[in-house]
C-alpha cells in the first residue's frame, strides 16, 4: 500500500515538470544543426518541427524560409552565396539556386538583404535583425515619428546613399519612404507628396529629385543621376526615354520639366517644376510668384449684346453658335473620335480692327453657355529666358483641369494673337528668336492634343505662321460692315436716333462697329456735360469725321 502511494506521488511530481521554454536563438541552432547535410527531408522536418515552427511563427513566414533563414545567419555574417546553401543542406545548386523566390521574400520582409540590389547573388541577415536576436526579439521595421523638415530630409539623404552603395533595393525604398511620410504628416511636404497618390517607383523617383534639390543644391539633374531609382536597367532605359520625350508621368503631372537653355528644352536634364517648389516643398519657402496668365469669366458674367454682321458672316456665325451647343459639340467631338479625328475645336477670326471679333467671342460664349479663359499674352512673354516656355504650359495646364471640371468646355480665347502667333524664325540663332520658336512649338503641339475649344482672333492674319493656319479648323474673316448693318449698329447704339438719320450716317461714313461704338461713348459724354444738341445729326457727322481722320492706307498703324 505504501509503495503505491510513492509511485503515485512521483507520477504527480514527473507531470508537474515543464519543459523548458525554447528561445529563437535555439531555435535557430537546432535547424542549423539537424539541417547539416539533411537534404531537407521528410526525417529532418519532422524531427526539427518545434525549431521550424517557432521561427515561421514567429516572423511570419514559411518553414522553407525560417531554415533559409536560419543558415543564412550561419554562413554569415558578410554575404552568402546559393552555393554555400546548397553545401549545408546536401543539395545540388541547381536545386539551391530554386530558392531564389524564398530569399525574394525574406528580403521584402526586410529580415535579410541582397549585398548588391541589382545582382541578387549574394545575401545576408542584417545587424539590426542579429541585434534583436541576441534579445531572444523579432526584429520590426521602425516607425520614425516625430520629425521636421530638415531632419527627415536628413533620413532621406541616409537612405539614397544606402540606395548608391546597394544596401537596399528600389522597391525597397520606395516601401520606407511612403511609411516615412505617413508616419510624419506633421510635415507639410510629407503630407503634400501623399496627396499627389504617386505609384511606387514615381514617389520613390520624385523624392529623389527633392533630396538633390535640397540636400545638394541640385536642380539641373543629369539622367544617369537617377539610376539607382530603378529596379533594373531595362525599367531605367524605359524611363530616360520618357523623361527625353517629355512623356514620363511625372513630367504629364507637371511635377519635373526639362531644363531650358537659351530659349530651348534640354531634353537631357531635368528640374523640379516652380510649382512643386513653391507648393510642395512648402517649408523652404521658395519665391516663385504665381503669375496670373489668363482671366476667366463665367457666362453669367457677359453683358448681352446685340452684334450685327454681313449677310455670309452672319451665317458663319450662326453654325459656330449651332457647334458649340454642348448637346452638339459633344456629339461631334464623340464622331470625331471614334473615327480617329482630332476633337478638339480651334478657330480664327481675323480681319479689321473694331469689326466685333473679341466681341463675337464674349457673345458666343453667352449663349452658349461657355466660360471664356481670356489669355494675357503680354504675361505669357517673360523677359526671363526659359520663363515664357513654362508660362505657356502652365497656361494650357490650368486650361486641361478647367476642361476636366467644367460641366460644360470653357473657351480658350487669344486676343491679337498674331503677338504670339507669329511666323517662325529659320536658323534662330540668338536666345529670343530661339524662345519665340519654342513657344509656338508648344502651342501648336498643344493644338493637337486640344481637347476643348480655343479661338484665337489677329487684325493681322498675314503675319501668322502657315502651321497655325492649317490647324485652325475654322476661319471667319470680320469684314468691315455694309452700309445696311451699320444703319442697324447705329439704330442699336442709339436707339432714338431716327431712320433718316441712321441711313445718313451709315451711308456717309465707312465705319467699322468699334469705331461707332466710339462715337456713341463721345456723343453720352457731351450728353452729360452739355445736354442736348441743337443739331444732334451735325454733332455726330463731326465725331464720324473726327474718327476717320488719318485712316488711310498710308497711315502708320498705331497701338495694338
């Protein structure tokens, strides 16, 4: 009886015995040593469950991983080839090279490290995974909270020189330096570069242009300078065509433009755009005035005006309101489109000063429910060499986003555009001529790719250059008015002015629309500070006269 009652006792105490808890070092031990030359076999992984599972677990990873992982440290500590893999588990290193999509993982989980990001032969466990071992610790990507301006540029220039050096891969990068902005969007250029909702790689590309910019002072970037920012030299090759063309999305986004010389596009060096500079990084306080290059007037906004016209001009004129209904004109551009035609709209009125083109314009837009973004040249055409190239993209930049938001396509109106619009200059040579060629190439690729509608109107349609010409799908010519029409001008701007009266202006004095409007402006003002006229015919004959004095061909033209 007393002898079972000891076996029972000692029964209780064997089961009260724990084993001892396994570390992850150990358990990294134990793998390496029953994985040596263990073929991985169905035996050793039965036999090395416990290790394996407990390094799988524990950074969430797969058991082919974990002993991967666990020999790599091994092997180390400075580089390890498939072959010393291969040597350690008895397998052949065709079988080794096999665990090439294992290694990829682990490196992406940032518990191992390529030692050349572009090779990929070699790899290793990093110190600050071996550092959280020798703690019994998973190691955890850090969040780095808390920091300014300067300091996180300070991590950014860290880490592209560890991007130069090859101690980490693009993708990698790109990884941390997305986490590094929303980990600090207490600054500001870290929350603006989010709020651009770049991929990957073009975040990655459009942060190291801000590190050269800021950190080295760099702002005229060679493409060989950005090299590293590339998985592989294929997707480099692809980008430094973009970048050449000026198709990069980057540069579709207006974020980096090419550097301009001497009026012209280097298409082999690169900058941040004025926008990015002054908008995103918001904390240098970089002075790049906003320039005002086009005023824009909601249909609401036009006073209603009654135009007359000839009777050809007047049909013209009603089939371009017909056109630019928005019921009709998006069913044109969707006709033109699907059969491979350009749908954007532009067109040109020329002719004689005062004969109501701008006018015409401002009344069309009216009725038709249009904005108008009237375009200030004298704004577009900077002294500073380079400066009107950039104005004039940004001009149809902030024309494609109004096009974008508008429920109906606002006009893109160029007032006396034979200022802009001119005739190219053959073997320019001196730094204006360059820039004036540079900025109708612009435009006329912008004409192109129009999307919306653009009218441009010139009292001097000869000095146009023949390109622009040819893609103005519509020509109206302003003919100065007949006598029958500036009878009805004159009864429309004054409408007490009898029949008679009317008829004897019209028919002795050629006038065009602007010169009677003048006319009319001065008979109010002698109105309001005389009162009425004895002979109000007279005072008006006097003022027509007075208007045509000097407007002979021969006169030198005067103003604009």
């Amino acid at each position: 009886m007393k002898k079972e009652t000891n076996k029972t006792t000692t029964t209780r105490e064997n089961k009260s015995i724990k084993k001892p808890e396994l570390t992850l070092l150990q358990a990294i031990e134990g793998i390496v040593e029953k994985s040596d030359n263990s073929k991985l076999s169905a035996q050793f992984m039965k036999q090395c469950k416990a290790e394996i599972d407990l390094v799988a677990t524990s950074y969430g990873i797969t058991p082919l991983q974990a002993i991967l992982f666990a020999v790599t440290i091994e092997q180390g500590p400075w580089h390890v080839e498939y072959r010393e893999l291969a040597d350690h588990l008895g397998v052949n290193k065709i079988k080794a090279l096999g665990f090439g999509p294992e290694i990829e993982t682990l490196v992406s989980r940032r518990i191992m490290r390529y030692c050349d990001a572009k090779d990929k032969g070699t790899f290793k466990v990093p110190e600050c995974v071996i550092n959280a071992l020798r703690h019994n610790k998973v190691y955890e990507q850090p969040h780095i909270h808390n920091l300014d301006f300067d300091s996180l540029f300070g991590i950014l220039e860290m880490w592209f020189d560890d991007l130069s050096e090859d101690a980490i891969t693009a993708p990698e990068l790109a990884e941390d330096i997305e986490r590094l902005y929303r980990d600090n969007t207490q600054v500001e250029f870290a929350r603006k570069m989010l709020e651009l909702k770049l991929s990957g790689m073009d975040l990655l590309l459009m942060s190291m242009f801000c590190h050269l910019y800021v950190n080295n002072e760099d702002d005229r970037v060679l493409a060989h300078q950005l090299e590293d920012a590339f998985p592989n030299r294929r997707a480099y090759a692809r980008a430094k065509s973009e970048l050449r063309n000026g198709s990069h999305s980057l540069m579709n986004k207006a974020l980096i433009e090419h550097v301009c010389e001497d009026g012209c596009a280097n298409t082999s060096m690169y900058h941040l755009s004025d926008k990015v500079k002054r908008d995103i990084l918001v904390e240098l306080k970089v002075s790049t005035p906003e320039i005002k290059l086009s005023d824009l007037t909601y249909p609401d906004k036009i006073t209603p005006k009654t135009l007359y016209y000839p009777e050809q001009m007047r049909h013209q004129i009603n089939e371009l309101n017909e056109f630019l209904d928005d019921k009709q004109f998006v069913q044109i551009q969707k006709r033109l489109q699907d059969h491979g035609l350009r749908n954007g709209f532009a067109c040109l009125f020329y002719g004689s000063p005062g004969t109501g083109k701008t006018e015409t314009v401002y009344q069309l837009a009216r009725v038709t429910g249009r904005g108008i973004m009237a375009v200030d040249v004298p704004q577009i055409k900077s002294k500073w060499v380079g400066e009107s190239e950039k104005n004039i993209k940004a001009l149809f930049d902030r024309y494609r986003e109004a096009v974008k938001k508008a429920k109906v396509a606002p006009i893109l109106l160029f007032n006396e555009a034979d200022a802009i619009f001119g005739v190219r200059k053959n073997g320019a040579e001196n730094a204006v001529d360059k820039m004036e060629n540079t900025i109708q190439n612009i435009i006329l690729q912008e004409m192109e790719d129009l999307q919306g509608i653009m009218i441009a109107t010139t009292n001097l349609a000869g000095n146009l250059d023949g390109a622009f010409e040819r893609r103005f799908l519509y020509k109206v010519r302003f003919d100065k008015p007949d006598a029958k029409v500036r009878r009805c001008i004159w009864q429309e701007m004054i409408p007490d002015l009898s029949d008679q009266d009317a008829q004897a202006l019209a028919d002795g004095f050629d006038l065009s629309g602007g010169q009677i409007e003048n006319i009319v402006r001065k008979d109010t003002i002698n109105h309001i500070l005389h009162g009425d006229s004895d002979d109000r015919l007279a005072l008006l004959k006097g003022y027509c006269t007075d208007e045509t004095i000097g407007t002979s061909q021969s006169r030198r033209r005067l103003g604009f």
